[in-house]
C-alpha cells in the first residue's frame, strides 16, 4: 500500500515541478520576445521595484545570481543607458542602480505586461481558487522548507 502511495506522491511532484518550470518558460520567452535574457528582465523588474535602495547585491540575492552576472546584466543596462549608478555614501563599494527616464519608461511597458498578466490569471480564478492556491503552495513551500533542513 505505501508503494502505490509513493508512486502516486511521485508523480503528483513530478507535475508540480514540471507546472512550475512551464511558469519559468513563460516569463523565459516574454524576454526572449523583447530581446533579453530572463537574467536581465528580472534584474530590470527588482530595479523598477526597489527605485530608492537597489544595489547590484539586492539583485543577486533576489535572483540567485552571481555577482558576476548580475555586474555584467547591470553594465549592460547603464551602457543602454536605462539605469544610471550612484555610490553609496556610507560605502562606496556600492552603488545604488536607479533607471533614467528612458529607462522607467522601458521597464514601465516591459514589467506592466508581467503585472497585468499576472493579475489577469489571478483575477480568472474564484476567490476560493485563489485562497487554495496561495495556501497550499504557503503549506507545501513550508513543509518542503522543514524536510530539506531535517
């Protein structure tokens, strides 16, 4: 009886897991579509979210990216010239990434097609739907979070 439980939990992860990398596929090919690497669209939605208190630091630990990558995605950006780097004052190590004008604009049309598509599906769920779906995956992260770390 536990084998056929097992089988069956198996391949409900197997699902689970292959729903989460179609979601990655998607927000993959909408950079693909604007010419970017996922990488750089996503450092370009953490800039536009964190307009007073981005460094290349808050990208790399949103995006588990290395610091390498994310220097190189943010060069890019500033030789674009859709983010300007201003050092930090009490570290001059650092610099905090804001976008220019032409860059906000960029990043509003590029990262308001994410949010309404991403409120658009949520909205075509029921409120029970949408309940079930933020808990269970609270629940499952949770419980997935206890096992790794036992």
């Amino acid at each position: 009886m536990k084998r056929v439980k097992r089988v069956k939990t198996s391949a409900q992860v197997s699902e689970y897991c292959a729903l989460h990398r179609e979601l990655s596929i998607e927000y993959e090919n909408y950079a693909k579509s604007l010419g970017m690497t996922y990488s750089s669209l996503r450092a370009l939605f953490i800039i536009y979210d964190n307009p007073k208190n981005c460094t290349q630091k808050t990208i790399c630990d949103a995006c588990f990216l290395p610091k390498q990558t994310v220097h190189q995605i943010t060069t890019a950006l500033y030789k674009q010239g859709l983010i300007t780097m201003v050092e930090v004052e009490s570290d001059r190590r650092f610099k905090t990434l804001h976008l220019t004008e032409s860059g906000l604009e960029y990043a509003q049309s590029k990262v308001s097609k994410i949010k309404e598509a991403e409120n658009k599906a949520m909205d075509s769920l029921n409120q029970e739907q949408q309940t079930a779906l933020i808990e269970a995956t609270r629940l499952y992260l949770s419980h997935f979070h206890d096992f790794m770390t036992s």
